[in-house]
C-alpha cells in the first residue's frame, strides 16, 4: 500500500508508524478531493442558506455524502492494496457500512475498503495455482462477489455500528470543548502533529468526517478550519522573510506564495524544523484563529482542499466572510508576532544557518582570497632548486647593495 501525497517515510518507530498510517489515510482521501469539492461547491450554492437556493439541485447534498463520497474513498482504499479487484470489493463492502449507520461513513470507509481489498489479496493467493485452464474469470468474478457480500454484511452488522459509536463519542468531545470555549487547545496537538507531516491525515481522516456530520446537520462547520487555516503559515514565512536568517529570506516570497495562494502547507515545515521553537509560534497562532473562528460563528460547508484562501472562499457561506477571513488574518499576525520575537531572541545563539549575516557571494569571495593566500603560502615554503640557488647567489654578489645587506 503505497501514496504519493507524503514524504517516503523512514525506519520503524513509534513516529515512523504513525506516519505511514497518514500516508495511507491521505492515499485514500487526496485523489478524491476533487469529489468532495464538488460536493461542497453544490452545498454552498444550492442549500436553503446558500447563495442560489435551488430545492432541486440541493436534493444532490444528501446521496453525495452518505453514498457517493464513502463508496469512493473505500474504492480508493481497496486500489492502493490489490488494484482494481481490490478497488471493486472495497466498494461494495462500503455500501454495507453506508447502509448500517446514519452519519456519513469516512472511517467505516477507510477502515473496511482495505480490509475487503486485503482478504481478497489473500484468497487470489491462495487459491492462483489450483484453479484450472479456462476458469481463471469464473472463478476470480465469483471470489470477489463472495468476499464482496460478505464484506457488506460485516459492514452492516458490525463495522458501521461501531465507527458510528465512535464517531459520535468524538463528536462529543469536540461539542464539549466548543461549549466550553477551549476548541482552541487542539492547536497543542495539531500544529506539531502537521509539521511532522499528518496534515493530511488530520485533515481528511478526523475533522473532515466530523466536519461533514456536523456540516450536514447545522450547514456549516469549525472543524473544517481547524487543521486547514493558512494563517499561522503565512505569519510564519513572514517573519522569516523580515527576520530570518539572511541566506534563508529570499526563499520566503515563493513559500508564501505557494503556501497561502496554492494551499501547499507542506512548503514551511522545513522553516520550523529547522528552529524547532518556532512551534510555539504555530500553536499560538492557530489557538487564535480557531478561538476567533469559535467567538465570530464562522465555519465552512465543506472540507477546503488545498488549503488555500481562494479554496476558503469557494467553501464559506452566505454571510460568513468576516469570521472566516478575520480568524486567517489573526492567526498570522499572532503566529508572525510570536516568530518574530523567537527569531530575533535566537540571534545572541551561535546559529550556522545565518553564516555571519554572509551572503552567498560574500562567501565565495571569501573562500577565493582563502585559496589565493593558501597557494602564496605554499610557493613560499617551496624548496627552492639548486639552479635558482645558483641564480640568487649570482644576483646577490653582482649587487653591492643586497651584498652588504647580505
């Protein structure tokens, strides 16, 4: 099971394992981003709040989340593990989760596409060199329609009630932290959980699904936002850009650009690795903005996928431009305060990034007069032949000035 939406992950550490298991939920969900766009765009436009009302068009909403998006992601999930017989029966166990529980089935989708897709991998390898000359498509069609049904009842009697159990406990939570104004304090494990490359799996496997329950009941949601801000990036790379390491500041405008136009999040977790501190700049910033988002009502009616601002603006609804923008635009003036502060409270450290203040030709200039002094040197502690000795000689004698100073 392979993705090409996270770094190649390394060894087999607690770290390591975590990584690839968000490598495998990105895997399911970000080549079917474009699905869910479409979803969110209808739902904008065509909802009883949305910006065209249109009670035909909105009758797309319902099947879409509940059928549409799982079947896809648990097709997605049983691909990547055993091509397209995998894919097949991933989606066909899906529908039994869909069909076994009334919220929107994310995870039963992420959870039984794979399983489906795997017990089939399995069959095909048990049974490849039994099966006899002319019955291969026989009995390939009949083992996966075999392990496809079975599949769909496991997933109405026993996957979907128990994701659905799940789903609403963590739905709980997240109601209680918002009732108690403390949404804020996710930001604790976010920010650092992002920079370490989970973004993804954060975004699309937990709040994305409790974004699109909650989004279907109230038509908008928070958590949507929570992972998804491009503020505190964008406060990051400016304070870098103004108070970074010198050789580091022109590589700040292109980041910002690709981080906050293209939703490329990805392109400032090396700036924060680099200075790990810096972290506390991104939990500020992001405790701010969804502590604005929560104080101002704001949410989106769907996942925004790449994190960008124009993604933000597809997605917020009729009236919810001043919460959405204000929450961005705090957090990164808060996470650009913080990083600030932290960038210039690192200068009185020995830092090799910034090499001196030295640009990159100032250190080529310097290296050139170290190479020329080096070669002068070295032909001054050369020793000298016998003939030039002669020739010296020769010269000293027929001067009578370098003789008596001789």
């Amino acid at each position: 099971m392979t993705t090409n939406y996270t770094p190649q992950v390394q060894g087999t550490g607690v770290k390591a394992t975590v990584q690839r298991i968000g490598g495998h939920l990105a895997g399911m969900v970000m080549p079917n981003v474009g699905a869910f766009i479409a979803w969110g765009l209808i739902t904008a436009l065509f909802i009883p709040t949305g910006w065209l009302p249109n009670e035909k068009f909105a009758a797309l909403v319902g099947p879409m989340i509940s059928v549409l998006l799982p079947v896809l992601i648990g097709y997605t999930g049983g691909r990547l593990v055993h091509g397209q017989r995998g894919a097949v029966v991933g989606a066909v166990a899906t529908v039994g989760v869909v069909v076994g529980s009334d919220v929107p089935m994310f995870l039963g989708a992420m959870i039984i596409g794979p399983l489906a897709a795997y017990v089939v991998k399995l069959v095909d390898g048990l049974i490849k060199d039994r099966i006899r000359p002319g019955f291969e498509m026989l009995v390939d069609n009949f083992s996966a329609g075999i392990i496809g049904g079975g599949m769909a009842l496991l997933g109405v009697l026993g996957i979907g009630p128990v994701v659905r159990t799940l789903t609403s406990a963590a739905g709980n939570g997240v109601d209680w932290l918002v009732s108690n104004h403390m949404l804020g304090v996710v930001s604790v494990i976010v920010e650092p959980a992002k920079v370490l490359f989970l973004n993804n799996a954060i975004n699309h496997g937990v709040f994305g699904p409790l974004g699109v329950a909650e989004a279907a009941d109230q038509g908008k949601s928070i958590l949507f936002m929570i992972e998804s801000n491009p503020g505190p990036g964008l406060g990051l790379l400016l304070a870098y850009f103004l108070f970074g390491p010198r050789a580091l500041r022109p590589t700040a405008p292109a980041a910002m650009i690709i981080h906050f136009l293209g939703g490329i999040h990805e392109v400032y977790f090396p700036y924060v690795l680099m200075k790990p501190r810096l972290i506390l700049a991104m939990i500020a910033g992001g405790a701010a903005g969804v502590s604005t988002f929560m104080i101002t009502g704001a949410g989106l009616v769907a996942t925004p996928s790449p994190g960008s601002i124009f993604a933000y603006a597809a997605v917020t609804p009729r009236g919810g431009w001043f919460g959405v923008f204000l929450g961005v635009l705090i957090a990164a003036a808060v996470t650009f305060a913080v990083a600030a502060l932290l960038l210039r409270l690192g200068r009185t450290e020995p830092d090799d990034a910034d090499a001196e203040a030295t640009t990159p030709e100032d250190q080529a200039d310097a290296e050139r007069a170290e190479l020329k002094a080096a070669q002068r040197q070295s032909a001054a502690n050369k020793p000298r032949t016998p003939a030039a000795r002669d020739s010296a000689e020769q010269t000293t004698s027929a001067d009578p000035t370098n003789a008596g100073k001789a």
